[in-house]
C-alpha cells in the first residue's frame, strides 16, 4: 500500500470525477489510493461519496479564512500532513495562490471540459457552440500560474452535434472526462508521464498514426 501512488483530492461540488478515480481504484485499474479528500464547500456531495468510499475528508471553508494566502497555507498543511503525491483538481472553483504552486511543483493536475488552448475559464459549452465549433472535449492538464494555461496531459474529443445545447453537449464532455482523468493519473502511478516544456510525453502508448476525425463526415 505504501508504494502507491497518494492522491489529495480537491472538490466544490458534486464530485462526479472524484466518483471515476474511486471506481477505478476499486475495480483494480487504477494503482493508486485517494489519501485525503479536501473540500471549500461543505455541502460538496462529493464528500459524501469520499465517506461512502471510506476516504479521510477535511472541509477548509474558504470564507473563514481571512484570505486566500492563509486559506492556501492550510491547504497545504493539510495535504502534506496526509502525504499527497499528487494534487487532484476535480471540480475545485479556486485559484490557488503561488505559494500552493511551489508547495506542489509539478505535482498539480486538473480537467477542464474543453479543448485546451481553446475556451478556458467558465461556461466553456456555450462558448464552444456560440464559436460555431464542429469539435469539443476535455483536458487534463498541469497547473501552473495562468487559468486553464499548463501543460496538456491528454485530451477526448466530442463531436458537436445539431441540436446541441450547452447541457447535451456538456454531459457528453462528462462522460469522456471519466475516462481520461483515471487515465492520467494512471501515467503518473505508472511513472510514464515526462515533462519537457511545454510538452508532456508519455512512454509506451500505442500509436494511432492515421486516425482522424470529421465533423460532419466526409463524403463516400
């Protein structure tokens, strides 16, 4: 157990990808273990699912804190006093400082429900369909200074669909996002995951050298 990879989860709301690392943890196909759960929100459902699961949960409410320095000070203690490898955004609305970047240097990851560099920040869907794309997605990547700015990890792609809204298109972003985040994390548990720059290597994939993808398909 000690050899496994320690994750210190950080969520505001209802947890639906911390859900993901949990099930495939227990399932066997994810080697890692969720160290601690912490919350800014402490009517995040997602700490219940961390109960459920039988995972340590602390609550920071940011509004007590006299700031976000001294919020993310605590933070901190908290996630090296439960001896987090990896910090795990998942679903977790705040900026974090520079303090709490160098506390974890390139040990940050978060999942964004877009194709990155493309719409960062908030409402992402509407602003995908209000751009007219053919394309949208998820990715995972490192935290650094800027918002949604770091280093890509792994990327899916959805099609955007006639019709869409921002919910459809949102809830079917979801479900790719449950399977490439288990998977990141399953890179670094793995030891594959190598940083140069901007760009983020991953030893040993298999490669889809021809594939490509077209929205609206191509003629036959």
């Amino acid at each position: 157990m000690s050899d496994l990879l320690k994750l210190g989860v950080l969520i505001s709301g209802s947890g639906s990808n911390l859900q993901s690392i949990i099930d495939h943890i227990e399932k066997g196909s994810l080697g890692a273990r969720i160290s601690i759960v912490v919350s800014n929100n402490p009517e995040a459902y997602g700490l219940t699912r961390a109960e459920k699961a039988g995972i340590p949960c602390a609550v920071l409410d940011h509004r007590t804190f006299a700031g976000r320095e001294a919020f993310d000070r605590e933070l901190i203690r908290v996630l090296k006093d439960a001896g987090a490898d990896l910090i795990v955004l998942a679903g977790f609305m705040r900026i974090l400082t520079g303090a709490f970047l160098q506390a974890f240097d390139q040990r940050i990851i978060n999942i964004h429900p877009a194709l990155l560099p493309a719409f960062p920040g908030t409402h992402v869907q509407q602003k995908a369909l209000d751009y007219g794309v053919k394309f949208s997605g998820c990715t995972v990547h490192f935290v650094d200074e800027g918002v949604d700015t770091g280093p890509i990890i792994i990327q899916a792609v959805v099609p955007v669909l006639p019709g869409d809204t921002a919910d459809t298109l949102a809830s079917r972003i979801l479900k790719e996002e449950h399977k490439i985040y288990p998977q990141a994390i399953r890179y670094f548990a793995e030891g594959r995951v190598v940083k140069n720059g901007r760009r983020v290597e991953i030893s040993s994939v298999r490669s889809d050298d021809g594939a490509a993808l077209h929205n609206p398909p191509l003629d036959r």
